[in-house]
C-alpha cells in the first residue's frame, strides 16, 4: 500500500472515531440517557439541555419565541424561567453554541417571565413584586417600564415587539371556579365551552398606564398573543371543541379591525393550534378537513387573510405542534399518539418537515416511542413543543422519556 493511501486510510479511521464518539442509542431505553447520543433510529445527534437529576427548562408552549439573535458569533440565545440556588424563580438564558446557562436575573422576589419577548427592542420582559423590568440578554442592562398601582391588573401574557404594551385575557369568577371544581383538561374542557361565560382581551399601555378592553364576549377565549414584529397586530382563539368554533382571530391595535383568519367551509372542519411565522407575515395554523380525516399546515397572510399556503401531511405525520424557521423554508412537528386526533399509528416522532408543491416532505430525527405524551395513572404526560433555533440548525423539544421532564435539542443536520 502506498504512503498516500496509508495516511488516507488512518485519517478515515481517526474521523470515524471522532464521528461515533457519542453512542448510539434508541432514544429512551436506557435511563438516564447519556448527556450527548445518536439516535439508533434516525442517525441525529440529540444534547440534552438540562441536567439528569436537575430541573427542566420550562417547557416553553408552542407558539411563544424563547430565543434572542445575539451579535456576533458569540451564540444565540433561549432565555427560560427556572428557580436559583436559593429555590427563587429567575431567569436564566442558555447560549445556544456552547449549551451553558447563565443566570440573567437575581435577587429574594421571585420573577415572571412574559411568554413573549421585545424583539425590536431586544429584550425579554419580566415582573417581580409590583415592578415590570425589560432587559436585554446579551448586555445585562435592565430598565424599568412600569410600577403597578394598588388595585391595577396588569396582565403579562404578551408583550408588543417593542415593549409599549401588555395584553391578557381574562374570564368571569365562574370560570376560574369551574376550573378549581374540574381540574383535569377532560372534564373541565367541554363545561367551560359549554358555559358561555364572559371572556374579555384587554391591553395596557406601559407608557401611559392606560387599559382598554379590546375584545370581549360570551365565549372562552385564549392564545392570546402579539405579532412577534408588528406591536400593532393582536391575535387570539376562540376556545373550545375546535370543529364548533371559528376559532383564530385578529385585531389591529390602531384601526380597532376585528377579523377572523380562516372561515372553515366543511362540517367539522378544524383549524387550531395557530402560531405566527417569525417576520410576523403568515399564521399558521393545523388544518383538518374535516376533523381527523384529512390533514394540513395552512398559513393566512395577515394582513389580508388570504391563504398563503396549504401542505397536506399523512395521520403518522400529523404533529400536536407545528414550528416555522427562521427563513421560513421548513417546519419541524413534535408527533402524537395513537389517543391523538390523528389517531396515529407510528406518529411518535420529532419530524422535519420541507415543503414539495403542496404536501410535505418528512424526516424523523428522534425517535419518540418511549416518551409519554398523554397523562396516565403514576405518570405526567408532556406534549413536547418544538422550537426551531434561530441559526436554524436545532430543533429544541421537551421529553420525559428518561422518567423525568427535560429538555432537548436534535441536531437538523445529520451525523456522517
């Protein structure tokens, strides 16, 4: 054998070690899982994020943006909610390239993290006492924006792009009490429906200290949230069975415009789940036509409230949660099981899915079998919520499939 040939064959042995150093492993069978292993069944790199005895991240819902684009190469940011060494709720922010977290925020007074964040303005909002602070994750500086009055509610469910404005929606005692008296989603899902309560969206105003009640109705409303870049778009839903509601609402801050985004046009038909596209142009949204038969991601410009487009999936492909990324070229989905809607037969499975003509292309990148995602008798269920980071290269979910909560990130690219 030529010198040549020799080298090229020890450089091949020595990447080849490099490349396998994680082990591969089905994703669940052992517990705790490595810190770092290639999915046996998918070939894709998974890291867990937080500790194998420690607390989980907090399992950021579907459609709120935990991540900061941070300048430089220094590494983009996920700020998250967890307790301190003293059992004190602050907030911390993971850099996304190195994986380690860094603690944002101190102090005895424990701190809510808004669900949105000030993308403009970047920084992530939070209350503690009666103060709500912006502060920005990179450069730590912090400001004030608001002081709350005896006997002022302030709710901090979602904060404009630009940190102006606070929105929430709230609901009459008898709702909270139908939910104290029902506390499983199974009971109390239908009664709340079924109640016609008085439901009100109001927003305030952090410059001023003025409130305004923006919507309200006798229906149970929720998913409140501002358009990631515009401050001026509001978007909610209507609660309930989804084939019995016209469920994913807008309303333009300035004009007072209310619309509806999608006019279902079949008996039980279903569009729920809706979530904006990060520049803020398209809502997304899972599509079924009619309920648990045909199945689709469909996105309504919303300005106009035109659709944009509509990719078909298969029942196994069918995701609790859809994401959109960055550049909006792909979407992930987190799966479901055979209790779900879609009543899957192989659907427990973080997916990738691409975009050809108008269906999608799928590609599992982990394996979700042993992971449980409805609640069962001496076990929490957890829906794992995927989130696509902002370099488009992770695909970050929640699991419990080491027998605790915790969080993880798939690499989109896969292993050699």
């Amino acid at each position: 054998m030529t010198k040549p040939f020799i080298l090229l064959a020890s450089l091949l042995n020595i990447y080849t070690a490099v490349a396998f150093a994680q082990p591969v492993l089905q994703t669940g069978s052992v517990q705790p899982m490595p810190d770092v292993w290639i999915d046996k069944d998918t070939g894709h790199k998974i890291v867990r994020l937080t500790g194998s005895t420690g607390n989980a991240i907090k399992n950021w819902y579907f459609h709120n943006n935990p991540f900061f684009v941070s300048p430089g190469k220094q590494g983009d940011k996920m700020v998250f909610s967890d307790v301190d060494a003293n059992n004190v709720r602050q907030v911390f922010a993971m850099n996304m390239k190195t994986f380690k977290a860094e603690q944002l925020t101190f102090g005895p007074t424990a701190k809510q993290l808004a669900s949105t964040s000030a993308q403009k303005t970047h920084e992530f909002i939070y209350q503690t006492a009666d103060s709500i602070y912006a502060a920005n994750p990179d450069t730590k500086k912090t400001r004030l924006l608001y002081v709350i009055k005896p006997g002022e509610r302030v709710g901090l469910t979602t904060v404009t792009a630009d940190a102006t404005m606070v929105a929430a929606g709230s609901a009459v005692p008898e709702q909270g009490a139908i939910l104290k008296q029902y506390p499983a989603k199974s009971d109390y899902f239908q009664r709340i429906y079924n109640a016609h309560l008085l439901n009100t969206i109001t927003t305030f105003d952090l410059r001023t200290g003025m409130s305004k009640k923006v919507h309200e109705e006798k229906n149970w409303l929720g998913h409140v949230q501002f358009s990631p870049v515009d401050p001026d778009i509001l978007m909610f839903c209507h609660e309930g069975p989804w084939e019995k509601v016209d469920r994913i609402w807008r309303y333009n801050i300035k004009t007072e415009n209310l619309a509806l985004m999608h006019k279902r046009t079949m008996e039980n038909e279903i569009a729920g789940h809706e979530f904006f596209s990060p520049d803020g142009k398209v809502i997304w949204f899972d599509l079924q036509k009619p309920k648990g038969k045909t199945f689709f991601l469909s996105g309504t410009d919303v300005q106009t409230g035109k659709s944009v487009a509509t990719y078909q999936m298969t029942a196994d492909e069918w995701s609790i949660h859809f994401a959109v990324s960055p550049k909006n070229d792909f979407f992930a989905g987190d799966g479901g099981d055979s209790t779900q809607v879609a009543k899957a037969k192989n659907g427990q499975w973080i997916y990738l899915f691409r975009p050809e003509g108008n269906r999608f292309k799928s590609e599992k990148l982990v394996n979700m079998k042993a992971h449980i995602y409805r609640e069962k008798p001496q076990t929490k269920g957890l829906e794992p919520n995927v989130h696509i980071t902002p370099d488009g290269k992770w695909i970050v979910f929640g699991g419990n499939f080491e027998g605790t909560i915790q969080t993880y990130a798939v690499e989109i690219k896969k292993g050699s």
